[in-house]
C-alpha cells in the first residue's frame, strides 16, 4: 500500500522540481527524499521524474499522478492546519466518563463554554470507569469511591442524600401522622404498600435506604417498575402513582416544578459522595474540571 508521506513528498517534488527544496520544505534530508520517490514510483510502475543540472523535470506519468491526487491532498493538508492551530490555541480534546444516572444533574446544567471540545463517554461502573482514567484511555471521569492511587488525583465534588420522592397526587397524610409521632414500623408498612420504581433490578437504593432508617437489609418491597435510567425513572414517576429512592440532586428540578413530591428525607438518610478523578499526568485538566463541576452550577458542597 502506498504511504500518504510518499504523495506529500511527490506534490512538494512536483511543486519545486527541485529534490533539495522539497527537503527542505518538509523538514527532511535529500536522500530521504529521494528515496520516498524511488518507492513510490516502484508502487505506480513508472518513471515520476526526470534527472537534469539543476533539478527534475516531471515526467507525463508525474503530470497525470499529480492531478489526481493534487485536490485531495490539499483537503488533508487544511484538516491538518486547522487541527494543529486549535491544539496550538490549547482548544485540547476532553473526555469524561459518567453513570448515566449522573449526567442530567451533574453535567447538562454545567456551563460548558470554556471546554471547546468535550466526549462525555457513558459507563455504569465504577471500577471501570477508574480503570479508564488510570489507562489514560479517558481524560476524567466522576464516581462514587474515593480511590486514592499513586497514579490518579481525587477530589470530592458533591455529597448528595438518598430521598424518597413520588408522585404529587400521591395521599400522604397517613404517613405524615406516622412521621410526627416517629412511628418507624407505621412508616416501614406504609412505604411496603406502595407501587415501587426503581432504576435497578437489584434495587440498591432501596436495600441502603432501608438498612440505613430501619436498620433492615432486606426490605419487603415488591418492585413494580424498573427503568434502568435514574433520571428516566423519575420522568415516568410523575405518570405514576408510585414512590422510589433517588439522589435529592437528581429530584431537585422536578420537586421544584412540582411534577414530584418529597415524601421522605429521615434524619438519618444515606449519603452518597461523588469524586472526580483524572491520572497524574491531567493536572491541569483535573484542575480545571475541579473548577467547573464545584462552582458550576447548583451542586451542594463539600
């Protein structure tokens, strides 16, 4: 197969008729040069130039070779252009890795205007979402454990509580009653009647949400809607007369708009900390995404 180097050799060959101009003009020696033409007209099976005193003359076979490639080398070599420059310009490339569940309350209300160019990448795991970032495969990535190696930094960058959320219409006088009188078995037979969502089929909200207020680790919840997308969860809880555990950061928009109600946030609700991490070598974009996910929009702090 012909290398591309090769008919950027020949075009600048071509464009001076002269091997030591083209040389110089790509950063290479003479003989380097002139080896590359020597491949590439073993490649095509005809003479491309023509030795004389002061240079080369191009042959016919080198006359109708350049007009073929001559356009679409052009093309490339502007891509290349505009590339280096918005690298020169430090407009660097960014990618973050991020549950799913996360993105809409972490990342799409962030002002992202002083990232040109960012690849948000997709991944519900958090060990693998490290092993991305210590793989330098990923610039950054947000997760739930503070993994403290020597190859990566870590950074706290929200806390947020496990609530219990559900739908406005949804009676909640008797459980009121039992929350004032502190009644944990009236409240725990209350929330085991209700039609429950969750955005996991093993339900580990629910199991943390229960170990954590009634010290159980097995609750008696039959769930009645799985919708493997947090936030999607949510959207189909305001259709439903249902209730599910989610982060209060992920319900805040939609207890603000009322589309749904807080129905339980104990005094001792489960926490849930979230950490940035980026390897070593991404101190600066660590920094700076540091920055913007903290001061960036409406998180709470810690």
């Amino acid at each position: 197969m012909v290398s591309l180097e090769w008919y950027r050799t020949f075009k600048a060959v071509y464009k001076h008729q002269n091997y030591s101009k083209a040389a110089e003009e790509l950063f290479m020696t003479q003989p380097t040069v002139s080896n590359q033409m020597s491949m590439l007209e073993a490649a095509v099976g005809h003479k491309l130039f023509t030795r004389k005193s002061k240079g080369v003359v191009p042959t016919e076979n080198a006359k109708f070779l350049n007009n073929l490639i001559i356009e679409s080398l052009d093309i490339l070599e502007n891509v290349e252009s505009r590339y280096r420059k918005s690298v020169n310009k430090e407009e660097k490339m960014y990618s973050l890795g991020i549950s799913e569940h996360l993105y809409k309350s972490f990342l799409s209300n962030k002002d992202l205007a002083s990232i040109k160019h960012l690849t948000v990448h997709f991944e519900q795991g958090n060990q693998k979402l490290f092993d991305l970032v210590n793989q330098q495969e990923l610039d950054a990535a947000i997760i739930r454990e503070d993994i403290q190696t020597f190859d990566t930094l870590s950074h706290k960058i929200c806390s947020s509580p496990l609530v219990i959320v559900g739908h406005p219409n949804l009676d909640t006088r008797k459980l009121n009653d039992y929350m004032d009188a502190n009644d944990l078995k009236k409240i725990q037979r209350w929330l085991e009647k209700q039609v429950w969502f969750s955005h996991m089929s093993t339900s580990p909200y629910i199991k943390l949400f229960w170990l954590h207020c009634f010290n159980k680790r097995r609750p008696k919840v039959f769930t009645n809607y799985v919708i493997p997308n947090e936030y999607f969860m949510l959207q189909e809880l305001t259709k439903v007369e249902g209730i599910g555990v989610t982060l209060l950061e992920n319900a805040k928009e939609f207890i603000s708009d009322k589309s749904l109600q807080l129905i339980w946030q104990p005094d001792n609700y489960p926490v849930r900390d979230y950490y940035l991490i980026t390897h070593k070598k991404q101190a600066s974009t660590f920094e700076m995404l540091k920055k913007l996910l903290i001061n960036g929009g409406a998180n709470d702090k810690t």
